[in-house]
C-alpha cells in the first residue's frame, strides 16, 4: 500500500465509471513510481483499467530539442514497459490544462492523479485542471523521499534546519517499492504512439544540440547508477568538488525527468560496500540538498526572483547596487563564453557542449555573473536563461534554489562584507585553484571542442 502521506487530495468530486487516468508530468518512470502505484492500486480497488497520459507541450520554459529529445527517448521506453504490464499509455501534442480535461471527459473516468512538481507552471496547470474537471483529483509526490509536505510545514532557512526533520522521518519513508502489477482490466488497444508525427509538433529551438555522451531512458539511467555504485561512490567525499575529475553521478538529467527514482538511488547506495563518509556526502546532496530544493520552491513562489531571497540578502545586495564593477558583459559574450577568466569560460562552455557543467563549477559560475552584470535581478535573469537553455537538469527545483542560492544568500549564512557582492559569499579563481588543478579542467573541456 502507498503511504497515504504521499498524497494530497487536490479537489473531491463524483467518480465516472471509466478507467482511471495517471497525468504522468514529472516522474516519467514505470518503476518505483508512487504515484503510478497509487493510480495502481485505486483502479483495482474499483475493478477498473489504468490508463497513463502524458501531455506534450509544444514548447516549455525555454527548453530546447537538447532536452525535449532526452525527454522523449525515456518515454518511448515508459511506452513499452507500461504495454508489459497491460496499462495504455497515451501522449497528447498541447497543454495539458486543455488535452488532461477533454481526455478525462471523454474515457469518463473514475478518478485523475498526478505527480508533484513545485514549479509555478505546474501548479497553475494543475489549478486549470482543476477547475476543469468533476473526478476526485490526487497529487502524489513520487519524487521526494520524505514528501515536501510531510517533510516541513513551511520554508526552511537552511540545511542545518532541514536535516533533523528529514532525518526523523526518513525510516518511515525509506521502505522498498511494491513492484508494479500485470493490471488485469484492459483499456481499448490504440495504434502505437506516433512519435515521429509529435516530434513534429513541437516548437522549440533546435539550435542546441543533444548530446550523445549521455544515453536517456529509464534502463540507461539503472546502469549509470550501477556505474556509480561500483566505481565512483567509495571515493565521493575526496573526488566530488574536483572539477578536473569525473567524481560525480552524472544521474540528476535522470532524476530531473524522473528516468530515475530518488529513493531508488538510496536503497541501491545503502546497500553498496562503501566507506560510510563516502555514502553519507552523497545522501546529504541527494536526500537533504536536493529534497530542500523542492521545500524552497513549494513555499516560495518568489524562488526565481530577488523577491523570494533572505531579508538580510535583499538588504546587503542593495546596499551594494551602484558599486563599480570591473568587468561587464552582455549576455552573447557569456554565452560564447569569452569573458577574460578562462576558467569561467571553461564552465560555460562545458555546459553549452555536454550540457551537464560540473557540479563544484555551478557555484562559482553563478557568482561571477552576479560580479560582471549590473545588478543581482540581471545576473538572476542571466543565470536562469543559461542554466535552463542548456543544462539537460535545466528548468528543476535544485536549478532555481543552487542559483539563489550563489546569488542570493538562499539557505546560506551572512559573511564578511566586500564590493557587489555585500555579505553573500564570494568564490574566487584563487579559492578554486586551492580546492582543484584548474588548468588540468580547462584542458579537459578544451578537449570536448
Ligand atoms: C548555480 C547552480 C545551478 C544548478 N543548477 C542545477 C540544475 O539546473 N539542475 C539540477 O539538478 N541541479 C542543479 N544544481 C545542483 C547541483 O550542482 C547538481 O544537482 C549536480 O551538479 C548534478 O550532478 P550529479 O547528478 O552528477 O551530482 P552528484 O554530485 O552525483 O549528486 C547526486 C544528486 O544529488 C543532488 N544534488 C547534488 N548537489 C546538489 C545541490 N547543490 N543542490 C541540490 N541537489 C543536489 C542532485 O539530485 C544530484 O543528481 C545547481 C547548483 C548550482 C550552484
């Protein structure tokens, strides 16, 4: 049974005698999914078919084929494993406050779930749903361990304040997930799903290309995991920050589109031979990091604007408004990356070739772009565009809360004053070549031109 904690009840209604409808959005998986577990488990109870529905927006938030090609690859292997487990798995081209009611209307369906995302855009889709709709209508959160909503009650200030809370729930939580059943009540064969004809429909920039170091889909993200367990997690805490190394999992693109459970990831590393410090660095990104993300963007809709930063933030940035900054740049000169620190450059152009920029990189790229733009909402703006046009884990909770982070002061703590930057903190090339070997980074970056 799926802890009931899990799910949210968004709007009663009368069931229709139809079969029941998973709006899947942000857990694009057929395993280790709550919320299709969920679905699951209320279309047995009423002896009725399942049915999974994905709408396909022709464009979102800016992002490009780089992503929405990643994207659609995992779900031509949702299509398959939902067809082994007799579930009817439908893609719609449009917006879903439009394609999610005509279709609940027209199967005459029991009831509508759907999976949590904090994102405003999803929430007002959801609301438009809503609205729309006379079926009891459930959101399930399958992509926090600890549910946002159980985990806090309201924003966190910071890890330290997050931690303790995460880690008293955490054994509730943490459990195995039931597996995924044959579903015995059949929906209406329909031809297979016309791929080709909802690629076309699309209308987003193709000028960024997808990248092929990376494989998309549900099998390929369990064999990056499995890659990480056995070869990268025992050396996690030393390697991880240094950028000229391959220390990190490279499984956010996975867990960003939901290719991949978050709590799968921590049973499987549970399980792993590994030197506890080793294991534990990594479930602190993984589980308290990554699960604050979700917290900050859920109780404050402000999360990509200066607005949603700490009152003593908002107070030291404007205090240093009209200091004198040394270096300008237009956003086409960061976008090519040719700024005068080689090192930046290095990270931006890593992110625009392998669409993945190195994780330590992310905080000190940030930073400089709130040093080199005129004010903090430029660089807010800046950082946000880049970040979601190019990262494959673009557009996601932890994109938001790292750059409010950097720029910001978000979840962070008030450090010694200097120019621009007031008392958020600094990172300098200096502070960078101490932690790594910088020209052996910007070699290997040099290398993927
Ligand atoms: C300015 C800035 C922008 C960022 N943009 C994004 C983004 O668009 N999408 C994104 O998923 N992450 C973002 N991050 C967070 C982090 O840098 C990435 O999650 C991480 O580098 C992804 O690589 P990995 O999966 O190989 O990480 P690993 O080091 O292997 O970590 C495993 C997982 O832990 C989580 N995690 C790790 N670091 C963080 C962190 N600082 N905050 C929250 N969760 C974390 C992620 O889910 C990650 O996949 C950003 C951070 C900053 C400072």
């Amino acid at each position: 049974m799926v802890d009931l904690r899990r799910a949210r009840l968004l709007k009663d209604g009368i069931a229709g005698p139809g079969p029941v409808v998973y709006w899947m959005s942000r857990d694009q998986r057929a395993r280790d999914n709550w919320a299709l577990l969920f679905a699951q488990e209320r279309a047995l109870q009423r002896k009725v078919p399942l049915v999974v529905a994905f709408s396909l927006s022709p464009s979102f938030l800016g992002a490009t084929i780089r992503q929405y090609g990643f994207m659609i690859e995992g779900l031509k292997e949702v299509e398959e494993e939902l067809a082994a487990k007799n579930i009817s798995f439908q893609v719609m081209a449009g917006n879903p406050e439009k394609t999610i009611p005509a279709m609940i209307s027209k199967l005459k369906a029991g009831l509508l779930v759907t999976d949590f995302d904090p994102l405003r855009i999803k929430r007002e889709w959801k609301e438009k749903v809503r609205e729309r709709i006379s079926v009891p209508f459930w959101e399930v959160d399958a992509h926090n361990v600890v549910p946002c909503w159980v985990a806090s009650h309201k924003q966190e200030f910071s890890a330290r304040t997050f931690r303790p809370k995460i880690d008293r729930l955490l054994p509730e939580f943490k459990v195995e997930f039931p597996v995924l059943k044959k579903h015995p009540f059949s929906w209406e064969r329909r031809a297979s799903i016309p791929w080709e004809r909802l690629s076309k429909s699309l209308r987003v920039d193709k000028s960024v290309s997808e990248v092929k170091w990376i494989k998309p889909g549900e099998k390929a993200a369990k064999r990056a995991l499995n890659s990480f367990l056995e070869r990268k997690l025992s050396s996690y805490q030393e390697v991880r920050n240094r950028s000229e190394l391959d220390g990190q999992s490279h499984l956010s693109p996975y867990l960003h589109f939901g290719q991949l459970s978050a709590q799968r990831v921590v049973l499987e590393a549970e399980k792993a031979d590994v030197p506890q410090v080793d294991r534990e660095a990594f479930l602190e990104e993984l589980i308290v990091r990554r699960e604050l993300s979700d917290n900050y963007c859920f109780y404050n809709l402000y999360y990509d604007h200066f607005e949603g930063f700490p009152d003593w933030a908002k107070k030291t940035l404007n205090q240093h408004r009209s200091d004198a900054r040394e270096y300008l740049y237009e956003l086409e000169e960061l976008e090519m990356g040719r700024t005068h620190d080689e090192l930046w450059n290095s990270a931006q152009l890593e992110m625009v070739i392998r669409g993945k920029m190195h994780g330590f990189m992310r905080m000190y790229w940030a930073k400089k772009i709130l040093e080199w733009t005129p004010s903090p909402e430029d660089a807010l703006e800046v950082a946000i565009y880049l970040n979601d046009r190019y990262e494959l884990d673009g557009r996601d909770p932890n994109g938001y809360t790292g750059i409010a982070w950097s720029i910001g002061g978000v979840h962070d703590r008030a450090w010694g004053s200097r120019p621009i930057f007031g008392k958020i903190r600094y990172m300098s090339y200096r502070g960078c070549a101490r932690k790594f070997n910088v020209p052996s980074y910007i070699e290997k970056v040099r290398a993927w031109l």
